[in-house]
C-alpha cells in the first residue's frame, strides 16, 4: 500500500497455489462440520488445518475466530525459524507467516534497508536482500508506508545512528536499541542550522522545501539535491553523518541558484527558497562554517535504527485497539493483507505476514485482528507495517508469501534480520546417488563469510567417520565443498550411503564464533532410468513405452506417469524389486481408462527402503495421430 492507501526453498503449503472455495464449506461448518471437513480436506488444505474446522465456527466465532497458531517449524539461520498456517474464519481462511529470531545482538541485527540506497525510487524486497548477500544472511520483511510515485518513505529510517528520512509526528515509529530492545513510539523532528547570524529553524530533511522554507539533504538522498526553481544551493564539504542529538558543523564549498549539487559521501546541501534562501545567501558565504541541529522529541537515547510503519499494535502484552494515529479508517479496517513487527518478552523478535485479498485462499486480517494476532504469538511489544500489496516476506532473495498483486511489488524500505555468522546453503540435492549415470552423481555444497574467518569445513559419513576434513582461512565471499570429496585427504570409503552431515564452523575477525550444519542422503538404489521409445504414438499407430532402470538394492518401487505440474496420469507399477534391471510396460491409458491426450509428460520411478526414499524422472511426449480412439 502506498503512502495514504492501501535458488529454490522446499517449503510446502501456503507458498503453493491453493484452490478456491473453502468460504461456502465454512460457511456450511456450523451446521455441518464434518462434511464441512471434508470438502476442505478435498480442496487440498493440510490435515492440521482442516481438524481445525469445527462447530466453534458457529455464534460464538462470529465476532473473531483466531485461534492460537499451532505452527510448524522450518530453521532458515541458526536461531531464526520460519513458520506457516492457515486460520479457519466466518470470513474466510487466513494465510499467517511467522519468523522469529533472537534477540538482534551479536552475529544478528534487526535493521532498515533503503531501496537502491536513496530515499526515491522502489526496489523489490528479494533484490535488497541479494544486495546486501555481502553484509550478512537476510530474512525480511517489508517496513514504512511510502508515497507510490517516487517511493519516498512516509516516515523515520536512521541506520547506524544516522538520520535518512524523518518521522512522520502522527505515527508511530520503531527504534532498534543497541542492546536488541525493541521501542515503538512517535517522535518528530526539530532542526536548526546557523551561519554567521542567529539560529534558525530548518523546515525539512531530505525532502524540497516549501516556498520560503529550508531543508537539508545528505548523500541518502540521491547522487544530487533535486532540481527546485528559484531556490539557493549551498553545499557543505566536509559534513559529518547526520546524527540527531549532535552539533553537525560543514564548511559552506559551493553555492549555485536553482542548479543541483552533487551529495558525495561525507557531504551535505542546504536546498532554501524565499525568505530562507535570502538568508542563507547572507549567513552563509564561501568558505563560512554553517551548524546544524537535528534533535529527536522525545528523545531517543541508545537507538542505533529506527523505521516508520505503524500503527502501534501491542504495547505492554496488550492489544491496541485504537492508537489514534494519522491512518485512514479504509486502511485500518477491512480485511487485507498486513505486516508487522514485533517483540517477546525474552527479547526474541518475530516478523509476521498475512495474505490477503485472495479469495478462498486468504481473505486478509483488519488492523485489530492483527494485532490480536500478535499478542497471541507472545508479543509484548508490536508495530504494523506498510499493508495491502507491498507485504512480502522473503528469506535470502527467495519470496515466502503470496503477495496479493500476483507479483511482487516494489517497496521503498524494508526491515531485516541479518545474520552475520557462517551461513552454509541448503544441499542442492535432498539425495545423492553417484553411481555414474549421470543424474544427481555429484552434490552442490556450499558457504558463505561476510568477514574474514578461520573456517573448518568437515563431512561425516553416515557411521560418523570424518569423509572429509579442512581448516583454511577465508575472506568474504561464497565457498563450495566439492561432493563427493575431491581432496586427497577424503578418506577411504567416503562414499558410504545414507544421511551424510556437513558442518561448517567459523571464527571472524572480531573473534565472533559461529556453525552451520546440513544433511543429505546418498542413495544409489535407483540408476540408469530410460524411455524406449521417447515419444509415444497414439493411436492408431500406437505402442507401448517401455520403462527401464536398475536397482542396487532390494526397494519398494513405484513407477508412474505424471503430467508436467505433477498430476497423475496412470500408476504403472507398484512392488518390491530386487536388484538387477528392471522392466515395466505403459500402454498410453489413463487411470480413467482413456487414450492420453498429447503433450509433454515425465515418467517418475521412486524406491523406498532403509536408505530412504529417491527418486528419478524422465521426459515422455505423447503424440495423438490420426486414427480411431482407443
């Protein structure tokens, strides 16, 4: 919602498509809720969710029907989990995302990012995220309101201590305490500059000035002060960051009228027009010191961030039905999508995401709904964010919600939980099987330092024996491990099946110790899968496919056909083989008996048994010609 309106991850459920029309079975759920859970069930909603169809949603849930979220839990970071589920209203199902992570101290922060690092223009929150790879391991989530044609945030962003964007006095802002405390309250600014005469109130910061105002910009800004017509242009070289609560002293280098200036990093400009303009021209001249004042009220001691958003939605445990703040009642209470932020009583912080406006998948929440929500998830102290399209949550570039745009929309700033440790990626393969055929015979393994670091890498063999072992020292950047192991220190045997654990372990520069740990499977029970022939003609020239693999191993092996998006078109086999090469036949019917249409399939073979599951697929297109039907 704009200002004043509205690698791939296994994660299953909410991020998938889901089918419409659950709202008519809830509907039917209070006279009927067995069947209710049924026809749920069969619209493909997880088993978990449906039992939570019940006679409840009857009188009493018609006021508010959100119940505690029972969630199930996937680890993105050491310390920081992902979660996901769907609530059962009278309105209609509610798509809720949950991360939660420390309290942002040490190798975390919880920090504002700036698109494209100027206080104008938008930027995707996947692309903030792989821009700032190099800082840390990001998950997060989008923050302020902002004004939808220059993406200009519609309140406070400090980062580092520095001023970037102002806060917006009827709203509440959030600020990031170097100790990891989370405070939510409004504030505004008051600022001052001085030349050769007496102080004088500054009128704006990093935005144009009114007709006799002033304002100053800092390099945040932009690579230039804005074209304004008429105005006076007084650049300031050297300018120290633009910290509240400081004497700021630049030394006037330039001064043009109604030309930009360029905002180099340790710069500033003083933008002024009418009275301002006339004197700054007198108290400011070449060479002259000039003194800024940018004070916070109240103050904020001890806040190293801050962002905008609001309203506030939990203060002291408790529900902020209304916080009288400068919002619309159209942005406050339909059901829409929403974001927030929010803080629990052991100082863990949880960013939560709601879709919305898709109907029969998620209908969305009203502001109070949210922040109801965020009690009952154990927030002590909670802020919403910016809602309707713009809410999106993502972990390391990859989209975890279902943004009600279809797409993801470009924001202006977002909110992050940076992880600064040894970040080790998720194997590109859950099974391994290097058995020379060609498919998944070697595994992608890979880390990530954002500091210098002393690493020790290490894989262990499913009988707990070291495969592979390295200590070596790393700069910045993105490492694989090669699998299986190519260094002449791998040990013998190193290639044992079953679940094989990489662990990576760092200690930085700045002493700070950190460890990754993941796991995979090698399983060669399934190799050499073929197709004779790979195109299948039907009919009347029709003959069978006939589908060969070999097994090392005796498995539980299920060969079926499947159309591209994963639909079964005919389970051909279903059995225990031995090992040896095995062979089975489809004749081109479906499951319902009926010639298949042409088009583009995959033959999916998968083998069970103490090694676990794997799997292996091929490519079959079907050709209809000219002929009778089968």
């Amino acid at each position: 919602m704009a200002n004043g309106a509205g690698p791939k991850l296994n994660f299953r459920g909410l991020a998938s498509a889901r089918p419409r029309g659950l709202l008519g079975a809830l509907v039917r759920a209070c006279s009927d809720p067995v069947s209710a859970r049924k026809q749920a069930r069969g619209l493909g909603y997880p088993r978990r969710a449906v039992l939570r169809l019940a006679p409840v949603l009857g009188v009493a849930a018609l006021a508010l029907a959100f119940a505690t979220p029972a969630l199930a839990q996937t680890q993105l970071l050491p310390g920081v989990t992902y979660q996901e589920d769907v609530q059962f209203t009278p309105h209609g199902p509610v798509a809720i995302r949950v991360v939660t992570g420390p309290r942002p101290t040490g190798l975390y922060r919880l920090e504002p990012a700036l698109s494209n690092e100027t206080v104008t223009g938008r930027e995707t929150l996947t692309s903030m995220e792989r821009r700032l790879s190099s800082q840390g391991t990001a998950v997060g989530i989008n923050a302020d309101y902002f004004t939808f044609s220059d993406g200009h945030p519609s309140g406070i962003l400090v980062r580092d201590g520095a001023l970037v964007s102002p806060p917006n006095a009827g709203r509440s802002s959030l600020g990031i305490g170097a100790d990891g405390t989370l405070d939510v309250r409004r504030v505004r600014l008051a600022g001052a500059w001085r030349g050769l005469g007496d102080q004088r109130p500054l009128n704006g910061f990093n935005a144009p000035p009114g007709s006799n105002g002033i304002s100053l910009f800092t390099p945040d800004w932009g690579a230039s002060t804005p074209r304004v017509p008429g105005a006076l242009v007084v650049a300031l070289s050297p300018f120290p960051p633009a910290t509240p609560g400081t004497d700021l002293v630049g030394v006037v280098a330039d001064s043009e009228e109604g030309q930009p200036v360029e905002l180099a990093p340790g710069t500033a400009a003083l933008v002024a027009r009418g009275a301002a303009a006339r004197a700054l021209a007198s108290e400011a001249p070449l060479g002259a010191n000039v003194t800024i004042g940018l004070t916070l009220r109240p103050g904020w001691p001890g806040v190293a961030d801050a962002v905008g958003g609001g309203p506030v939605l939990v203060s002291d445990g408790r529900p902020v039905f209304s916080a009288h703040e400068r919002f619309t009642t159209s942005q406050l209470f339909p059901r829409a999508p929403r974001s927030a932020v929010g803080q629990l009583a052991d100082g863990r912080v949880i960013l939560v995401a709601v879709d919305g406006r898709q109907s029969g998948y998620s209908v969305g929440m009203t502001n109070f709904e949210l922040a109801q929500t965020m009690m009952r998830l154990g927030a002590v102290r909670a802020m919403a964010l910016d809602t309707g399209g713009s809410t999106t949550l993502a972990f390391d570039g990859t989209l975890l919600n279902r943004p009600s745009d279809g797409r993801e929309r470009p924001i202006a700033t977002a909110l992050m939980v940076m992880y600064s440790g040894v970040y080790a990626r998720p194997p590109a393969l859950p099974v391994v099987s290097p058995n020379g055929d060609g498919v998944d015979d070697a595994q992608g393994l890979s880390y990530k330092v954002v500091r210098p670091s002393r690493v020790s890498v290490m894989l262990k063999a499913p009988d707990g024996t070291v495969g592979f072992q390295a200590v070596v020292s790393r700069d910045p950047g993105t490492y694989q491990v090669a699998f299986p192991p190519s260094s002449p220190s791998a040990q013998p045997g190193a290639l044992a099946e079953g679940q094989w654990t990489l662990t990576v372990s760092a200690t930085d520069d700045q002493g700070m110790t950190s460890s990754a740990t993941r796991r995979f499977w090698v399983n060669s029970t399934l190799g050499f899968l073929r197709l004779q022939p790979r195109t299948l003609l039907l009919p009347p020239r029709g003959r069978n496919v006939t589908i060969r693999w070999t097994q090392t191993r005796a498995a539980r092996t299920t060969a079926r056909v499947e159309t591209q998006q994963g639909v079964l078109l005919r389970t051909v086999a279903r059995a225990t083989y031995q090992p040896g090469e095995i062979a089975v036949v489809w004749n081109g019917i479906r499951k319902d008996g009926h010639t298949a249409y042409g088009g583009l399939y995959r033959v999916v073979v998968t083998a069970q048994n103490a090694l676990g599951s794997v799997s292996l697929e091929a490519p079959l297109r079907v050709r209809r010609v000219a002929g009778a039907r089968k």
